[in-house]
C-alpha cells in the first residue's frame, strides 16, 4: 500500500441505533487508527419503538423523525464516522397472527431498481475496501434488516459492473464484506459464566431461556476484531439514540469490566472476499493491506 492510500469502510445499517448497536466498537476502532468509516442508514426509523420509558410522551411521538435524525447526528460525532441517508421510510415491525401488511411506500416494500441504484452510486463515490452489512435473516427478522441485506448484496456486485448506470460513477470493486455476528448463544454464555465466577448473577439468562432451537451464529464467525477498549465508545453512541434504548435495561446491565474480559471482541462472518486472507481473522483488512500494496507497486 502506498503512503497517500487511506483504507475505507462503509457499514450500511437499516434504521439509526443500528450502527451503535451492531458493530460500533469496530468502527470506533478503525476511525482512531485512521480508516475512513462511512455509515448509510436506509431509513429514518420513523415507526420505530420509544423504548426509553422516560421519553414515551405524545411530545416525543410528534416530533420522532426529528429526535431520530438528531439523535443519529450525535452518535456520528461520538464514533468519529460520517454518515449518509440513503433514504427510504421505515417499515415498521409488524406483529400478530397473522401479520399485517406493510404500509405503502415503506423501505421492505421499495422496488430494487428505486433502492439499488442509491447505495450504488455511495458506494462509487466513498469507495470502501470493506462493507458490513446483515446476513442473509438480516440479524433478527425485521423486514427493513432483511432488505438492507437484500439491497446490501445487489448493490455490492452492480457497483463493480461498468454496464450498470454509469452515470452514477465509475466501478467499484469492494474487496471484502462482512456480516454482523455478535449475537452469538456462546458469548452471552461466556459473560454469564464470567460474571457468575464472580460472584454476580448471570444477565443473559432469560434470553438464554427463550433462545429455543433457533442456530447459534458462533459456528458462522470468521473475523473477532479485538475492540473491547472501545466498548465505552459505543455504549456513549447507543445512549446518543436516548429514544431506543433504556438507560436502566439490559444493554448497559452487564459491567464494562465482565465484557471486556469475558468477549473483548466484535464478531462477522466473512460473507466476500476477492483477496487472500487466512482464517480465523482478527483484521477485516486482513488481506486487504497486502493486495493494495501490491496494486501499488
């Protein structure tokens, strides 16, 4: 790699909140070491939960696409990243049985070639050497996370395709792309045990009760990117997003010191890659570092 190139990430991300609950610690981490982090939102997360029992007001309700904007802008500042909209309306998590249809006009419902072409022409622009996106399920089953895989995967191979709207940039070729895994069975296991060694009470019990036969993501982890220094940063980040989270809930219920030492990592699979890279990582860059050097020279 020359001395003037400056590696890049982007992370797309389906509402604001995502980006500091998914994979905040990594970025936090890239941005001091001096990478370009770049966060697209795909929708203002206008139908989404107040969650923080405090700011469950009619005030609130009236002005959220508002406070959700300005909550995100805070969030950027405190992860050091820049962050683009791409766009689209939320879409809401529907609930009963059986499930209501989406509204009309919402992100889960807009047509390809209206979602596509946006992500295309950032990823053009910003061009990232490292994508992060959700997989296949999108996380969990939220209709707005399973398109932001959807339009995530398009959007990545018609980037790097000269036929496709070449007014919107040149190609772009992103070498490696991640999915979030940190919602692994084994490391909320991991921190119970730790903090029942020492003399605390499990935090991840009730979810390990309901966990069910749902899959444990562990088996699908390539790539644990050691950040645990930064994991303040990204609690600051999440408590930014005041509407989505609950200050006294069972995000911020485990201590720094049980997280930082039981899993001091954020976890992804490694979903593409057109370099070499040797397995298990613990860089996304891995590989990367070593292709644009020889690109360079």
């Amino acid at each position: 790699m020359n001395d003037t190139e400056q590696l890049r990430l982007m992370a797309v991300h389906a509402h604001p909140d995502d980006e500091s609950s998914k994979g905040a610690a990594t970025m936090a981490r890239y941005v001091r070491e001096g990478v370009d982090v770049v966060v697209v939102t795909c929708t203002g997360g206008e139908r989404g939960s107040v969650l923080n029992p405090a700011l469950d007001t009619p005030e609130t309700w009236e002005r959220i696409s508002e406070i959700r904007r300005a909550e995100m802008e805070r969030a950027r500042e405190i992860l050091g990243v820049k962050q683009w909209w791409l766009g689209f309306v939320d879409s809401g998590l529907p609930e009963g049985d059986p499930l209501p249809p989406l509204p009309e006009g919402c992100f889960a419902l807009a047509p390809l070639e209206e979602t596509v072409p946006r992500l295309v022409e950032m990823i053009r622009r910003d061009r990232p050497h490292v994508m992060l996106t959700y997989d296949e399920n999108g996380g969990y089953p939220h209709p707005d996370h399973i398109m932001t895989h959807t339009v995530s995967m398009a959007a990545l191979e018609a980037a790097a395709d000269p036929a496709y709207h070449p007014e919107l940039g040149e190609p772009w070729q992103v070498l490696k792309t991640y999915y979030h895994m940190n919602f692994s069975r084994a490391r909320m296991e991991a921190i119970d045990a730790y903090l029942e060694q020492h003399g605390h009470e499990a935090a991840y019990k009730e979810w390990l009760a309901s966990w069910g036969d749902r899959p444990d993501m562990f088996h699908r982890i390539t790539t644990r990117v050691p950040c645990g220094e930064y994991f303040e940063v990204r609690d600051d980040a999440l408590r930014a997003h005041a509407t989505q989270v609950d200050p006294e809930g069972r995000w911020f219920a485990v201590s720094m010191e049980a997280q930082q030492t039981a899993w001091p990592t954020e976890d992804y699979e490694l979903a593409v890659s057109h370099v070499t890279s040797s397995m298990p990582e613990d860089d996304l860059f891995a590989g990367v570092r070593e292709y644009l050097s020889k690109e360079a020279s």
